[in-house]
C-alpha cells in the first residue's frame, strides 16, 4: 500500500522517542492525522529523511503517550505529511 512504510517509520520514530525518554513496554500506534503524499520512494531513491516534532509527551497510570507532526524528505523536498501522529507505551503485563 502506498504510503504505509512513511506513516509507519514516522509513528515507530515517534515511539523511539518515548522509550528513550523512560517508557518501557511495549509500543503501540493510537492514532494519526490524515496524511499528505506528494511524491514516492523508488528502490534508487538514496538518503530519506524522517522527522517528528514532538508536540506533547504525557505520563499516566496507563503508560506513556505521544503526540507529534510527522514529515518525510526525499532530496531535500518533503513527500509526505502527517499531523498528530500518536503513539502510546504500556507496561508489560
């Protein structure tokens, strides 16, 4: 499906952060904003760029929560968007 590896890289980047900031257990995609493509990732594309803005980081009783805007750059140019981006991680049980 066109598309799915940027959303996913971006929401497992998203998840990264969390657990390097403390959170341990296991991660889970909680939802996302509606996604923008402007261009695709062909095998001979090269260097991709992937980068989240982290906008809120929020500890709870349930675990840890993520929210962030997403973007993916192909040569300096952004080819997909995505705002809200989140992501929850949860103790094991």
């Amino acid at each position: 499906m066109p598309g799915a590896f940027e959303l996913d890289a971006l929401l497992q980047l998203l998840g990264f952060y969390i657990g390097w900031c403390g959170a341990l257990g296991k991660g889970r995609a909680t939802g996302h904003g509606e996604g923008k493509f402007v261009g695709e990732i062909l095998p001979t594309a090269g260097k991709i760029l992937y980068h989240v803005d982290v906008t809120r980081l929020l500890k709870t009783r349930k675990g840890w929560f993520g929210v962030g805007n997403g973007i993916v750059k192909l040569r300096n140019e952004i080819i997909y968007q995505n705002d809200k981006l989140q992501v929850g991680v949860f103790p094991r049980t």
